[in-house]
C-alpha cells in the first residue's frame, strides 16, 4: 500500500474515533445541534482527504492511463520502483511530479474536469474497455 492512501486511512480512523466519541456525548447531553454540525463536518472532512490523498483512474488518454486527483486531472504512470515521493509532493503541492509509486507527466484538465462539467478529451474507462455484456 502506498503511503499517501496510508495517511488517508489514518484520517479516517481519526474521524470514526471522533464520531463515536461524538455520539457518546450525543447520549449523555441530548445536543443534537451539535452532533449534526459534527458529523457534516467530519464527511467534509473525509471527502477533501479523498480527494487530496487519494488518485482515482477514470480512463484512458491514448496508451496512458488518466486519474483524477487533486480536483485535477492527470496522465500517470506507475511504477514499482520509483519509491514513495517527497513529503512536499503528499501534503503540500497542488500538482505533484511524483506520488508514491504514480509519476504524474501531464495534467489534462482542471477542476471543470474534475467534476464532470466540461469533457476533456481522455476515454473513460466504459469507452475504453467497452461496456460488458451480460
């Protein structure tokens, strides 16, 4: 397992932690106010760290495989051998060169990409593989 996805799963342990300690506290106070502004809080919370922690393949650009990360979108390879990447690269850049064991070579789209309002010009996988038959 890479260690960026190993930092992401720490979070969310962290944030199950904290929902049940939320709960606990829930039972004894009766505030459901502030359980509910919690538990919103703790979804963002996980949502942004998938987002930030973990690149999501979504198709193809030519031979190369596409992953969304970082509300971008990427042209990657991986390989076994190029290590874990710099610290700068997991938690602080927007654009990473390398990320564990993906290096990124070409950004193909931005955040309207990202989130499905404009089309960049990658296949997803459906269009790729072709649908399965049943």
């Amino acid at each position: 397992m890479e260690f960026p996805k190993i930092i992401f799963i720490i979070i969310v342990l962290i944030i199950t932690g904290y929902i049940i300690w939320n709960i606990k506290i829930y039972k004894r106070k009766k505030n459901s106010k502030g359980l509910i502004r919690n538990m919103i809080l703790s979804i963002l919370i996980v949502g942004f760290s998938w987002i930030w922690f973990v690149p999501v393949y979504v198709g193809q650009w030519g031979e190369s495989p596409v992953c969304k990360f970082r509300f971008q979108v990427f042209v990657y390879e991986t390989h076994s051998y190029s290590g874990y990447g710099d610290i700068q690269d997991i938690l602080i850049k927007t654009r990473p060169r390398k990320y564990g064991m993906r290096d990124f070579y070409k950004k193909i789209g931005g955040w309207k990409e990202y989130f499905g309002l404009q089309k960049s010009d990658y296949q997803t996988y459906e269009e790729y593989f072709g649908k399965e038959t049943e």
